[in-house]
C-alpha cells in the first residue's frame, strides 16, 4: 500500500518525470526510501488486480494479475502472472495482449518490452474482458511502490497433489489421462512417467524484514476444479492465497507455471469424489510456506535478463495422419457383431461375474441337468460368455477410436497451420537471474522431462523453468514423446518438430551459463 498522502498528484508529477528519464529518482521517492540510494541498491514492488469474470453462473474464488517490478542500476525487470489458461491463442487472452501491454508499460515507465515476463498459470478459470488494461495496472501500481529489499532462494518438495499423466502401454505406445477420453484398460498399462516435485521460490524482503513478494515455480495443470463448479483459480489461485495470508500483511505471492505439459492434478479422473482444487492448493501452499521459512534474504542481488529468439523448426504430420485415418478405418470394420446392447450387457456382467459358477440360475437347477444328462444352462452360459466377451472388445475398439479421434482432430488442425506457415516458427525464450534464482521462460506447454533435464544439466543449484510465458505455442514435448504422435495430447496437440528439444535445451543451458 502506498502510504503516503495526495496519491494522484503524485502520480502525476511521475508521469511527468517518467518521461525526463528520472525513473529511479522518483521510485525512491515514491517509495518513501530514507537517502539517496546507490546505483546497485535493489528495489521491488508488487501488486495484484482482480481479473475475475463476474459474468458466469457461479464464482468460487477470484482470479488475479499479479506484478513484481525489480530494479537494479539501469535494468528494471517485470515479472507478471496471470490466472488464465495461456498468453494468447487459447482462452479469452488475445495474440495482441502481450504486445500491447509491453507497449503500454514501455510508454508510461520505460520498462523495456523484452524485459517484461507475462506467465499464464494455465488455469482454466475465465478472465474478464479487460484482462489487458487491468494488467497495465497491476505493473504500474508495483512500480509506484519500488522499495529496497534483500533477496532470498529456496526450494520446497510437493509430490502429493500430482501426477504425471502419460501411460506407457505394454504395446510401446504410450496414452494420457483427460476428460476428453476414456483411458485404456488396466491391463495395457505397463508404467507411468515422471514428476518433478521440486517448488522453486524466490523470496523478496524489505529491510524491516516483512515479506514483499514470493515467486514460487511449480509444475502441474492446474485444473481440478472446484465442487461447485464455478469460476476459479483452481491449485495454483487458491495456494498463493493461504501463502499470502500466512506471510506479512500485503504479500503477493506470484505462482509461475513450470514444465505441467504432462503433469495432472493427482486422481483428475475420481468419479467417486467431487474434485477439489482447495485440498491441492492447500498442500502446495504448506509446502512452500514450509519451504519459505528456510529462506535468508541477503544484499546479494544482481539482476540479469536476456531475451532472446529461437527458431525452431515446425512438424509435418502428414503421414501420421494417414495412418491414424486407416487405423481408425480398421477399428471401425473389425467390431465384432454381437446379440447384446447396453441394457442387456450390463446386468449379465454383473450375474457372471458375482455368480461364476451358476450365474443364469440357482445351483440345484445346474445340479439336476447334470443327472439328467442335458446341457442347456451350460450351453447358454457360454453362448452369453462369448456375446459379452466380443461387446467389451467392442467397447475397447470404441474407446480407442474416441482416443485417436481426438488426437486426430488435432493433428490435423496443426498440419494445416503448419503447412501454410513454412518450415520454423519463432519463440521466444528469456533467462532470468535476481540473486541464487535462475529461471528460463519458454511460449509453450513444456512436458516435464524437458524442465528435469535443463535443471539437471545447470552449474547452478537453483535453476528452475517456466512454460506458458510470453506467448503460447501449444504443447512442447521430448523429441521421445514424439514418437507417439496421434496416441496422446501433448504429442499431437504440437507445433513442433522433434528436433526443436534438442536446440531448445542447448540454447537454456548457453543462457544459463551467461546468468553468472
Ligand atoms: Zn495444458
């Protein structure tokens, strides 16, 4: 809060001095700073606005677009996070809104675009129309409260509220757990893949010691839900809020979305239970809580960032499709005819399997055919065996296809995209350094291996990495995952060629190298 009196004549004179290029002059003042600081001296601000569709039948909790504005010396930095499902293309957030909100800020606080980060969450919350200008707000209103502070780096463990959430089969093909499908059978499932439980928090301290803003970097699609089904911030939203509440008075606690390509919340599919999004967040936040008072903040800053553009060629799915179409073409002529339909099926299966023995009858009934010499019930057990048998493989040949159907769907939508857009596509990546805390940014949904292995290869022990930053390129699987084009989303639901992880990972671990 910026305590000090006659808010909006102040904010006037700052326009006017913004723009003679004494920034850093006035942030002290604003920010009320004792003295002249040196060039070196460290100073953050942060904010949060409600970006929550009122508009819908029911909100559970609000969404926000949340800023940390850092400056250090001549470099001011703007880390922005947003409860939406992705920076563009997707959801309600336009192709335009990025741009526009770094023109925005660029005009009014000479914040360089590429120096500003915006991560999407990749809830699946819906935001309000105004989205853009409410973003423009939340930057301006953290840079007006530019104080000095001490940093700090942590990380925290969580591995209770996720799972990762692609299948590999006894076939060597590999499926995915969504709502959009039903899974393969137990039977097929031969192992799942990896998660990363590491929550990666930067901590940002004024000096009388409270809490300015905590960024935490975590991995998982926050998409649970809430029981009543209204509008939500889903994990993420609902973590940053009890960390919020449990730190000092006025803390912003900023969620970015790692490397959740692959990553569910934990039992997405419960039909048993309403799934709840509070009982995750809640988990998260603990974690991090926990995490968070290990955490010494210290002088130690240096603030680094560099941009940069990577092209990375695109895919060329053609022949995939063809075969998925005749594979689809085959699943659909080898359904096997069968006496059954679903109201006839289900109570057999219920009496063969409870009552193997005698499922159509009493027992004595199959006990005085037997003296006799007839057959009958065991004739007709079989004759039902067998229609049942061949209506559950059909059942499985239906859900495959509703699978590949899906995938193709996809497939196809990129292929033509793709096709009318050239060979490569150009993103943009950004490392990040303030203090120990090294992050690389990436515009897409990263599969979590990629996040692991860029962790696993840095110098530095605090190296974390967010998807869903500064654009959004759909899904970014492992060149592996793309082998199994058409039998999961995030191989299918993908831009990419499989050569693009190669120069992805190659160019972060350059970068990181650069963030000495
Ligand atoms: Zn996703």
């Amino acid at each position: 809060m910026n305590q000090l009196p006659n808010v909006s004549r102040r904010c006037h004179v700052l326009r006017q001095l913004l723009t003679s290029g004494m920034l850093l002059m006035v942030m002290l003042t604003v920010a009320g700073s004792p003295g002249i600081a040196s060039a070196a001296e460290l100073l953050a601000g942060a904010a949060k606005v409600d970006i929550t569709n009122r508009d819908v039948p029911l909100v559970n909790d609000p969404l926000y677009v949340k800023a940390l504005v850092i400056k250090e010396g001549d470099t001011t930095a703007a880390i922005v996070t947003v409860d939406a499902v992705a920076i563009g293309e997707i959801g309600s957030i336009t192709n335009e809104y990025l741009g526009n909100v770094r023109d925005q800020i660029e005009q009014d606080l000479h914040i360089k675009p590429q120096n500003i980060m915006i991560n999407a969450s990749h809830c699946h919350g819906i935001v309000c129309k105004d989205v853009e200008q409410r973003t423009v707000k939340a930057i301006k209103e953290a840079a007006k409260k530019l104080v000095p502070v001490k940093v700090g780096v942590g990380t925290g463990h969580e591995d209770r509220v996720m799972e990762n959430r692609r299948l590999f089969l006894k076939n060597g093909k590999e499926a995915d757990v969504r709502h959009a499908y039903s899974l393969p059978p137990d039977e097929e499932v031969a192992g799942i893949g990896p998660i990363d439980p590491e929550i990666g928090i930067l901590k940002l301290d004024k000096l009388d010691g409270e809490t300015l803003a905590v960024v935490y970097n975590f991995a998982c699609h926050p998409i649970q839900g809430v029981p009543n089904k209204g509008n939500t911030a889903d994990m993420s939203g609902l973590a940053s809020q009890v960390i919020e509440d449990n730190l000092s008075d006025g803390t912003i606690a900023l969620f970015v979305q790692g490397c959740g390509g692959d990553i569910n919340p934990a039992q997405y599919k419960d039909v048993d239970n309403p799934r709840d999004a509070e009982t995750l967040g809640n988990l998260l936040a603990l974690s991090t809580l926990k995490a968070i008072r290990n955490i010494k903040c210290t002088d130690d800053s240096g603030l680094k960032l560099i941009n940069e553009t990577l092209t990375l060629p695109r895919s060329n799915n053609e022949k995939r499709i063809a075969e998925l179409k005749q594979e689809q073409e085959q699943l659909l002529n080898s359904l096997q005819g069968t006496s059954l339909n679903l109201k006839t099926f289900l109570p057999l299966i219920v009496k063969y399997k409870l009552y193997e023995e005698h499922p159509s009858y009493y027992s004595h009934r199959y006990m005085l055919e037997q003296k006799l010499g007839r057959d009958g019930l065991k004739k007709l057990d079989a004759e039902n065996r067998a229609n049942m048998e061949r209506y559950i493989n059909n059942i499985y040949k239906m859900e495959k296809m509703s699978r590949n159907k899906a995938n193709l769907a996809l497939l196809t939508k990129h292929q033509t995209r793709n096709q009318a857009a050239g060979k490569t596509i150009d993103v943009e990546v950004v490392a990040f350094k303030l203090g120990d805390f090294r992050m690389i940014t990436f515009p897409a949904e990263l599969t979590v291996n990629i996040g692991l292995n860029i962790k696993k290869k840095s110098p530095f022990e605090n190296t974390f990495v967010a998807g869903y930053t500064n654009g959004y390129n759909y899904y970014a699987p492992t060149a592996e995952q793309l082998k199994n084009v058409g039998n999961a989303q995030e191989d299918s639901d993908c831009l990419f060629a499989p050569e693009w992880q190669a120069i992805f990972e190659s160019k972060a671990h350059e970068l990181i190298q650069q963030l000495k």
